[in-house]
C-alpha cells in the first residue's frame, strides 16, 4: 500500500509540474522527483519481497494493510513537509524580501 | 532494515559532483540571467549540474521518505548505534546482506531511471533545436 499510495503521488505531482506554467518557480519538479525516487526505491524492495514470498505477498491482515496505508500517507505528508521547506527556503515569490525588507 | 543506506552514499557522491560541475560551468558561463526558468542548457545540450540535480533530487527524495519509513517500522532509533539491527552480530550480517541486495539494487535502479530521463530530455532538445533550424 506504501508503494501503491507513492506512485499515486508521483504520477499526481508529474500531471500537475506539467500542466502548471510555473513549474519552475514553485519548484513543481522536486516534488516530482522526491516521489518518483521513492517510488523507485519501494519498487525494488517490493521486487526482493515478492521473489521471496512470491503471491503469499498479497495475503495480508486488514491490520497490516491498515498500518501501511497509514505510513502511506504520512509518507506523501512528508514529502509535502520538505517541498515546502524548499519552496520557503528559495522563496521565489520574494513574500520574504518584501515582509521584512524596511524599502 | 538498512537498505537505504547505500542510495545514501550515492546521494552524497553525487551532491559532491554536482557543486563541482556548477562551480566548473560558472567559470566558463556568462553572468547568470536573474529569474531565469528555462532549462539551462549548453551547446551540446543540457548542463551537468543539471543532470546531477535531477539525480540527487531522486535520491534524497528516495531517501528522505525511506529513512522515514524505517523510522516507523522501528528499524531507526533515535540514540547510538541509531540501527537496531546493529544490536547482535546476526542482524548486523542480516542488515549487511540487505543492504548488498536491496541497497545497491535500489541505487543502480534510480540511477537507471535518471539515465533514461537524461536520455529522453537530450532527445527532445535534439527534436527542437532540429524543428527550429527547419
């Protein structure tokens, strides 16, 4: 589910850096690529599991499912957390500079 | 268990390259354009540092979120020796084993990926500038 709610992202935030005119500026593209690198990384943790367990990887409790669609989306609010962090950090409409500037 | 060490390790090689490839394109660029957005290019196509930034922003994203997700699963802890795998020789070997699999597979697929992204944006700029001489 982890996996499964992280490609949703990352195919979300793709549609939106390419329908957006301002990518760029809102630094459209790193959110993309924080969920596309992710998304890569649980692909091949999942590739590992399933050889192992091969289909018994899909039998699991409602409980299991439950706690990992739970770190599912706390993990999509995380990379939420650090693109905003970033955004503030390049501040690249300048809300900064014009709050705190004395011009 | 600690599998996100290893595109750790890429992350920061490649952090490391990529302030060394802005530093050697702005010693041979012009003065940078203030609140330029397009694709910073070069003549033969896109800027290293550019391809780099793509790289480390999968990979620190990638890790970011994993290193995340072992926190949760309680593989992370917040005091020495932060891995609670490292606690017995068996899981040490377990979590070394994991991360020569898993780990270096997660790297090389990322890697891959970006190879493929860089590939394809070479393409289309080949496609355009070609168009635009037409």
């Amino acid at each position: 589910m982890t996996l499964l709610i992280t490609v949703i992202s990352a195919v979300a935030s793709t549609i939106i850096w390419y329908f957006n005119e301002n990518r760029d500026k809102y630094k459209l593209g790193t959110l993309s690529l924080i969920y596309w690198g992710a998304s890569l990384m649980w692909l091949m943790d999942f590739v590992f599991e399933y050889a192992e367990l091969k289909a018994e990887y899909f039998v699991q409790e409602f409980a299991d499912i439950l706690n990992d669609s739970l770190l599912g989306v706390a993990v999509v609010t995380l990379g939420l957390v650090v693109w905003v962090v970033i955004l503030l950090f390049k501040d690249p409409k300048d809300v900064f500079k014009k709050k705190f500037s004395n011009k | 268990m600690a599998c996100f060490v290893v595109p750790t390790a890429e992350a920061v090689v490649v952090t490391v390259a990529y302030f060394a490839a802005k530093k050697a394109e702005k010693k041979i660029t012009a003065p940078e354009h203030s609140g330029e957005t397009r694709l910073e290019l070069n003549e033969a196509g896109i800027t290293w540092s550019k391809r780099l930034s793509w790289l480390m922003g999968l990979l620190w994203g990638g890790v970011i979120l994993l290193a995340f997700e072992h926190f949760w699963h309680g593989e992370i802890v917040p005091f020495p020796p932060f891995l609670s795998a490292m606690s017995s020789p068996e899981d040490t070997a377990e979590m070394l084993h994991e991360m020569a699999t898993v780990g270096v597979s997660m790297a090389l697929t990322v890697t891959a990926v970006w190879g493929l992204i860089c590939a394809f944006a070479q393409l289309k700029i080949k496609k355009i500038k070609a168009a635009d001489k037409a």
